[in-house]
C-alpha cells in the first residue's frame, strides 16, 4: 500500500457517476494506429470490446506522473483532476478516456496546451506516458474500481499525535474547531470517506461547494467582484452579487484578486505525509 508514497490516499477515489462513464468508456481504437505500451490482457473481439480494453494503469508511472500533474497541470484542474480554476473536468474527458498510455494526451499536449510551467509541446513521451498513468488511476478511482480503493484501511492512525498536528503543525485550527465548524464530523461520514473530505473538500470544482471569489480591479473603472466562472492568460469572467456575467480581457492594468476558499486543502496535499493523513484521520473520527 505504501507504494503510492506520502499522498496515498489520492488513490482512495472519488465516489461518484459510473454509469455515463463506462459508456463513455468504451473503446476507439487510437487515431495514431501506436501498438500501445502494455499490451492489453484478454482476447477475442468481445472481450477487448469490454473491460479487457483498459489502460492498465502502473503504479510507479502514476506516482511520477502525479509529480508532473502538481507542478503543471493542478492549479487549473484540480487536485482530482474533477477540474478547477480554469481547467476542465478530465475524468471525464473524451481525451483521457479514449487515451491509452499517452496515446489521446500526447497529442492533445504536443499541440501546446497551456501549462504552470514547461510548455507542454515540449514534454517528453515518458513525461505523457506517466501523466497518462496518473490521469487513468483518478479515472479508475472515481469508477470505485481501484484495489487500493477496496483495501485500504484507513482507521490505522494515532488520534492523539493527529490531534497535535491539527493544533500545530497542520495549521488545521486556523480555519476549524471540533467543537465549531468541525463538530460531531466522525459520526457524520465513514472513515473513507472522511479521509477524502479533507484532502478533497470541494466536492465538484466548479458545481457545488464554496465558490471560488475573484475580485476584477480594471485601470480606470470600479473593483467588481464575484464568483469566479473562468480564468486563463487572457480572460476573466465571473458572475457578481446580481447573477449577471461579467468577462474582461486581462490587459496591462486590469487587477485580479483570487479567493479560493480551498487553497489551504490543496497545498496540504503537497506536504501531508500518510502518518500525517492516518493521524488526522484517526483524530476527526473520534470527532462524535
Ligand atoms: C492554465 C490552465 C491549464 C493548465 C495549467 C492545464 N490545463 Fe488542461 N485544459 C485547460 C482548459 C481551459 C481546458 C479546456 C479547453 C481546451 O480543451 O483547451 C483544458 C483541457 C484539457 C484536456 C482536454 C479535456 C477535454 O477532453 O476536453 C486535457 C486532456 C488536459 N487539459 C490536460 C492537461 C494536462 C495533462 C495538464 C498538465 C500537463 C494541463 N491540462 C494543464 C486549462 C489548463
Ligand atoms: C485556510 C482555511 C483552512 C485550513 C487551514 C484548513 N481547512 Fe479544512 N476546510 C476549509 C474549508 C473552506 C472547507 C470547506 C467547508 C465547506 O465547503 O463547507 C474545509 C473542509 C474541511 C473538512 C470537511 C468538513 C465537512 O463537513 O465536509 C474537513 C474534515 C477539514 N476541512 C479538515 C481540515 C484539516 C484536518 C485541516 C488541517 C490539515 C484543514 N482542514 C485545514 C478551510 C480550511
């Protein structure tokens, strides 16, 4: 279990649609003709047209391309890659789902998709192989199909140093208390499940949740400020108190104040350690 590192639990999976998935999972064939990395298992016409056409995802490939996936592509998709700030929902991306081992996500990159840092033309084909890997285990998560999913224990932890770091180095009681806005939490969710409300509180970047509020500042006009719709190098939209849509090109001058209510849940996911995690968890669980 511990081969997925400190952020273990990011295998842990998002509970969610299946149904629209595995429709949309099934196979078509890679416009580039690439016999494929691994060689999918199973035979016959029937079977391949099944669950045998998967990308078989691997584990080590997926932890570097988590890696990869922090430094380039979170910000605007999300921790989950559900989407974010900016970046669509790539679990259910047709791009991801028809890909296998690279095959859909290469391309789709190599055509210069924007990125936090590298350009993504310039990613090498073990970079895309491994961001491949890491996007088809948060597919297989959210499908509840992963074996971690169904093994993991996660009530392994120490309350007690979990409370400590909640009150110390976890910086937790910044924003909760368990007896304010995390009281009675434990008997609220299973164990799991509330694992994966801490590490992923926002339930659907974008659809449910605590919006994201951005404040547009233009040279010589009024502050607006509102929900956060999108946000690229060139644009800003948002929807302000009114409900009305507002969009501004991001020239020279134009000021844009961000407020994600969840950057303090999405930067722990790069420092969280699996004691940290068990701990934590082990703690809110004794949260009745
Ligand atoms: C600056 C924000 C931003 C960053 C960073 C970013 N993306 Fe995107 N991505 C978007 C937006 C916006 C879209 C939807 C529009 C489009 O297709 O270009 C998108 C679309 C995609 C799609 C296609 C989804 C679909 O099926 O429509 C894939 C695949 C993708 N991104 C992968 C990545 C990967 C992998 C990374 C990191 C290497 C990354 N993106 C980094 C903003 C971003
Ligand atoms: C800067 C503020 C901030 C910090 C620091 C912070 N959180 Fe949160 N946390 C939030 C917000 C905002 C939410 C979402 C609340 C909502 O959507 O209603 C949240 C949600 C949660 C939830 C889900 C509660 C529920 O009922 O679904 C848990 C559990 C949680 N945080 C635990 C933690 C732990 C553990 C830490 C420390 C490791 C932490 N938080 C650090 C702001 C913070």
């Amino acid at each position: 279990m511990r081969k997925f590192g400190k952020n273990c639990a990011l295998a842990t999976g998002m509970l969610a649609l299946t149904a629209t998935l595995s429709l949309a999972q099934a196979p078509v064939a890679s416009p580039t003709g690439k016999p494929p990395r691994k060689a999918p298992t199973g035979g016959g016409l029937l079977a391949q047209a099944g669950s045998a056409d998967k990308h078989i995802v691997d584990a080590d490939a997926a932890e570097r391309g988590k890696k990869t996936y922090i430094q380039e592509c979170i910000t605007c998709h999300g921790p989950t890659a559900r989407g974010g700030q900016g970046g669509s929902d790539l679990v259910r991306s047709l791009v991801v789902l028809h890909d296998r081992y690279g095959s859909e996500i290469g391309p789709f990159l190599k055509k210069g998709h924007q990125t936090q840092g590298s350009p993504a033309a310039r990613f090498s084909q073990d970079k895309i192989e491994d961001l491949a890997d890491f996007l088809h285990l948060k597919v297989g998560d959210t499908l509840r199909t992963s074996p971690l999913f169904r093994s993991q224990n996660v009530l392994i932890g120490d309350a007690k140093a979990g409370q400590a770091w909640f009150n110390g180095e976890g910086k937790c009681s910044q924003c909760h208390s368990p007896a304010g806005n995390l009281k009675g939490v434990g008997g609220k969710y299973e164990a799991i499940d509330l694992q994966q409300r801490f590490l992923f509180p926002k339930p659907n970047f974008g659809r449910g949740g605590k919006p994201t509020v951005v404040t547009v500042t233009p040279a010589t006009a009024p502050a607006v400020t509102g929900n956060l719709v999108q946000m690229d190098d060139f644009n800003v939209s948002l929807r302000d108190a009114d409900g009305e849509y507002r969009s501004f090109a991001r020239v020279a001058g134009l000021k844009v104040k961000v407020d994600d209510p969840y950057a303090a849940h999405i930067e722990l996911l790069d420092r969280i350690t699996d004691k940290n995690m068990h701990d934590i968890t082990a703690y809110l669980e004794t949260l009745k």
